[in-house]
C-alpha cells in the first residue's frame, strides 16, 4: 500500500537548511521544528553502547519524519532477512538492528549510531547481485560493530561538531540529499563542515572494507563483491552527472579498490547460490521508478529467449508487475501464471497474484490467495499488511482493523502500519481508535506534540477503566522520553 503521507515530505531544501549552522543548535529556535535530543556541549569519556542505542533511536525518528520512505514490506523485508544474515556472522555484539527504505534512486545506504540501517532504494538499481548488496550492508555493519560513529567524535571533540546531536543532524542531511537541491545546500561553507563530519578516517574505511569482505565471506558470499561494487560506483562517477551519494561520505579510489580485491584474494572460494529474491525485489524497484512502463514490457519479452533460470523469472515478474501498473490485469494474470506453477509456495509471487486479483476486484480469489498463504506462514509481514489491505479494499474495514491490532503488537514501531491503521479505522468509525493509532504514527516520527494532543481526544471519548488506563500508559512513555531526551 502506498501512501502519501502530508507534511512529511517537504526536505528537499528547506530540511538541509535548517541544520546548516548547527555550531548554533542551542541557540536556533529552528531546530526546535526538528526536535533534535539535546545530548550535552561534548563527548566526555566512552559512549556506552547504550546510548548509542537510544540516540540512534532518535536519529531513526528524525529519519522518518523528515525524508520520503519507500512503503513497499515486500523490499523491505528482504533488506532485513539479508543483512541480519550478514549480522549473524559480523562483529556486531549488539543485534538491535532497525531499518529504513528512503524512497530514492540514488545509490545510498548509511548507518547510524545504534544499530540504524539505512538503505535507499536506488541501491538496488545498481547492485549487480546479491553479493554486491550485501557487501555495501556488511561494510556499514563494520562501521557499527567498530563504533566508528562514538570513535570519530572522540577525535573530534574540538571541532564544530563536537556532539552526538550534531552527528545525528548530519546523518539526516546525508540521509535526506540526493537531489540537485540537496547538493546545492550541502555546498554552502557551513554544509561543508557538516559533510566533512560524515567522512570517517581512512583508518575507519580501511577497517569497515576488511572486517566486511570478512564477513561476506563467513556468511557465504563471494569476497570479490565488495571490489565489484567499488567498481560499479568508480564508474557511475566517471560517466554519471551525479555520482553515487555513497561516495560522498565514503571516499573511493583506484587504491582502495585494489586494497578490497587484494584482501578478497587471501579468502577461499565461495560458491554462493544466488538468492533469486534479489532479482526480484531489484525488479520492484525497477518498476517503482518507471516511466515507460510499455517500454519496461517490451525489452524484457525481446530479452526473454536469450535468458534463463532466475534472469527469465525476473523478466517474467517485472513484466506481470509492470502489466498490473499498467492496469493490464488478465495479461499479468497470464504472465504470472507461469511463475507460480514453477514455485508455488513463493510469497512474493503470492503477493503479486492477490494484488492482481484485487485491482480486478476478485476479492475472493485474493483472500483464499492470502488465507492460503498466511496459514502456511502465520505473522508474515509483508502478507498480513496486503491481507488488511485487501480487507479494506472489499469494504470489510472491522476485520482489517482487527487484523493490523493484533499485527501492531509484534510490529509496534512500524509507522506505516499505525498510518494505516489510523485510515482504517476511521472508516470503521472506531474514532477513539482513530486518534490512539494516530498517536503511535506521531510517536515514530517523534512528534511527541501531536502524539499527546490525541491521545488527549481518545482520552475524552474512552469510557472504559482498562482502555482509559492504556491511554496514560502511552502519555506516561511520552513523558518520560521527552524528560530523558529533550528539553
């Protein structure tokens, strides 16, 4: 389900702006638009992992308020199950991990203090596999694991930027830019020396490339990846007007491509099974960003009888995925058709089928597709937030209510999930529950304003003991993390 959800989205100029003097953070009354915490004048002494946990968590909010995610579980599924893969094998003592999907084409992904991953989804565009994927996400694992974040402002305690909060604002700005506007406001001088406090030390790099071709290969992929990717993005560089933003924060060069392939060679060989989820989340992603989608079509049935195995798959799925956006619906029904007789127990291919038969309102096919699946995979992601759209497609919106309710308590910081909740139950016209669900979206984004304000209204509305006592629940937690965070 994708959503567009108002007043979050307006970062292009005005959000880098805003942090561009951040010498002034105590002083601009700006900032206090973005409810950056306050973490104190300086970093005295080691920053306990803990905290790194908690300001990375504030980080993530500001994340989420202040950039455009992709809202597609499906894509950000695979991103979780891969780089929790490469975290079971990396040297990451802490596991707590939480994800982002921005909605750009820009090769990106960052990391941040705390276990935050970041990934734009442009990064699939570009990856040439599954290992070149994961070598971008080990190398970001390292710089986590190595506390490189903690480390670099140690180092830099007498810089302009001699705080976790200023790193924060900067991780938004890396996180927000990609476009031309983002670029022209990271070239002011004040926008430099925030930049510049992104860019780890050649010693940081060096040993996020090593400790990440390491955990490539103990998780069973080709070291030569990370190499491969480094070479992907040297040339985008030399042939693109805007280069990979990845670059920006992550210098590279002829020598440090050679160090990655020089370190890879010392490994065995991996013979990695390519994972075919990959080629078909890089295949959503490809038709997310179309703008021919009968051109999308056409190259990938001329490049069918040259291909074969999981290239001729993912041709296939984006051709049914791009039929089905181009309301070609028994076409897509006929192209699928194929896929799901080879591997009939594949969600993603499940999902495009119910998605078909919704949006050619076949209900019923679309739910005894879900119902089907959901029973073989209970608590599934990606298929319960399609079962409840699809419950809410058909008009049943109490039973889509009740579903993401219960989903919510194994899923309780999903900001997509609460949005969609709070739609739907205004359509049931549970209004109550309007409000509390709109609570838990503003508590993702930080926006801990509008967060109290309705629970306040559902404060009013609610009659019962037990419901009225987990209203104050919530406004208590709000509380108690605004006195620890903010000021």
């Amino acid at each position: 389900m994708f959503i567009f959800r108002p007043g979050r989205m307006k970062l292009k100029t005005c959000f880098v702006a805003v942090f561009v003097s951040l010498p002034l953070l105590s002083t601009m009354p700006s900032l206090a638009q973005v409810n950056l915490p306050v973490l104190g004048n300086s970093v005295s002494g080691t920053i306990s992992t803990q905290q790194e946990y908690e300001y990375g968590r504030e980080f993530l909010r500001s994340v989420r308020r202040e950039t455009l995610l992709l809202d597609d579980p499906l894509i950000q599924e695979y991103i979780i199950s891969l780089t929790y893969k490469l975290a079971a094998t990396s040297e990451l003592t802490d596991h707590r991990l939480d994800f982002v999907l921005i909605d750009s084409d820009v090769l990106n992904a960052f990391a941040a203090p705390g276990g935050i991953i970041g990934v734009n989804a442009g990064l699939f565009l570009y990856a040439d596999n599954e290992g070149q994927m994961a070598s971008v996400l080990a190398h970001e694992l390292a710089h986590i694991s190595q506390r490189h974040y903690a480390r670099s402002i140690e180092e830099a305690r007498a810089s302009t930027l001699p705080n976790m909060a200023g790193l924060l604002a900067s991780l938004v700005i890396a996180a927000a830019a990609g476009g031309d506007a983002g670029q022209a406001a990271l070239m002011t001088s004040q926008a430099i020396g925030v930049e510049n406090q992104l860019r780890f030390s050649r010693s940081n790099e060096e040993e996020a490339d090593r400790i990440g071709i390491r955990n490539l290969y103990n998780a069973g992929f080709d070291p030569q990846d990370m190499a491969g990717m480094f070479e992907q993005m040297l040339r985008m560089r030399g042939f693109s007007r805007r280069p990979p933003e990845f670059l920006s924060t992550h210098p590279l060069d002829e020598n440090r491509i050679a160090d990655s392939r020089n370190r890879a060679n010392s490994y065995g060989f991996v013979g990695h099974i390519p994972n075919p989820e990959f080629l078909l989340m890089k295949e959503r992603v490809v038709m997310h960003y179309a703008t021919n989608l009968e051109s999308e079509i056409d190259s990938r049935q001329r490049a069918l009888p040259r291909l074969n195995g999981q290239q001729a798959d993912a041709a296939r799925y984006g051709i049914a995925l791009a039929q089905l956006k181009s309301g070609r619906t028994i076409d897509a029904v006929e192209t699928l058709e194929t896929l799901l007789q080879k591997n009939p127990t594949s969600i993603t291919y499940a999902m495009l089928a119910a998605d078909i038969a919704r949006e050619a309102q076949n209900f019923e096919k679309a739910f005894a597709i879900l119902e089907e699946q959901l029973r073989i995979n209970p608590g599934n992601h990606p298929l319960t937030m399609n079962y409840a759209t699809t419950l809410a497609s058909a008009g049943r919106f109490s039973d889509a209510a009740r579903v993401l309710e219960l989903h919510s308590q194994s899923h309780p910081n999903d900001m997509q999930l609460w949005y969609d909740l709070a739609e739907i139950q205004g359509q049931a016209g549970n209004i109550s529950k309007v409000h509390q669900a709109r609570a838990e979206y503003f508590i993702c984004i930080g926006d801990f304003t509008h967060a109290r304000e309705q629970l306040a209204f559902a404060m009013d509305l609610e009659k019962e003991r037990l419901a009225r006592a987990r209203i104050q629940q919530r406004l208590d937690y709000i509380r108690d993390i605004t006195t620890r965070f903010y000021r």
